[in-house]
C-alpha cells in the first residue's frame, strides 16, 4: 500500500457523507477513511482485508464501496484487469479521470499518475481521427517492486 495522500478524520469523513444524504453507519465510515488514506485506486478486496479486524464481512464492505460510488464520493474503475477499483473523487480531479493509471501487470497495484500528461495526436497524412473521446487511460508494466 501507498502512503496516503492525506488522512481522512472521522469527523471529515462524517461531514462527506451527511453532505451526501447518506447515513453515517461504522462500515461506511471505515471504508471511507480506508479511501481517502489510501492514495491510490484500491479493490475490494484489499478494502476488505484492512478493514477485516474491524469486524465488517466482505458484502457489508462491498455494498459501502457501491453506495460510496452511487453518491459521487467514490470512483469505480475496471483498469482492464477485471477488477473493480475504487478512489475517493477529491484523488481523481473533478471526478473524471483527467489523469493516467499505472497497472503493472505481476503484483496488480494501481496507482494515480496525477503529474502524467498524455497526448494523443491525430494523424500525420490529415485523415480522419477514429478517436472522438477518450474516457481514460492506463498503463500497464511492471512496477519497482516487480520489474
């Protein structure tokens, strides 16, 4: 795991979900503050596994992760592992993906790339571009730890 970006207070994470009209449950806020000490996309699982000791079964966690994303405080994202992953939206710029992923391909870590820019550039002979929209964008690899 990462370090986190920044730690979510419980009192932080109360005032998010009550700004969203949710109910301030245990689990939600677990998952919550798991999010935003996060830093970087996480699945469900590793959700469920750092929140396992708190005593919150693996649907709980995952029903708080939907409803999280439902409400627009979370992002779901497949980064074409088959995975769902999710990040607090204040990590993912104005709730689109405006910035890369990595994915490396050994170990499955994802991680924002925030300070990446990706330019993609239509063709040299003037023909007609067959991209009109590019939703987001993921690089796969190997990491650090795996390379």
């Amino acid at each position: 795991m990462s370090a986190p970006d920044c730690a979510m207070t419980l009192d932080a994470a109360r005032e998010l979900l009550q700004e969203e009209g949710l109910r301030c449950t245990a689990s939600r806020l677990a998952v919550l503050r798991r999010l935003g000490d996060s830093g970087r996309p996480v699945s469900h699982n590793e959700v469920a596994d750092e929140l396992e000791g708190e005593g919150f079964d693996r649907s709980t966690i995952y029903r708080c992760l939907m409803d999280l994303s439902d409400a627009g405080i979370a992002i779901r994202m497949d980064l074409g592992d088959h995975t769902w992953r999710f990040g607090l939206l204040r990590n993912h710029e104005s709730g689109a993906h405006q910035h890369p992923h990595f994915l490396c391909v050994d170990c499955g870590q994802a991680v924002c790339l925030p300070g990446v820019e990706v330019r993609v550039v239509g063709p040299k002979d003037g023909g007609r571009a067959l991209i009109s929209d590019i939703s987001e964008v993921v690089l796969r690899g190997k990491c650090a730890t795996c390379g």
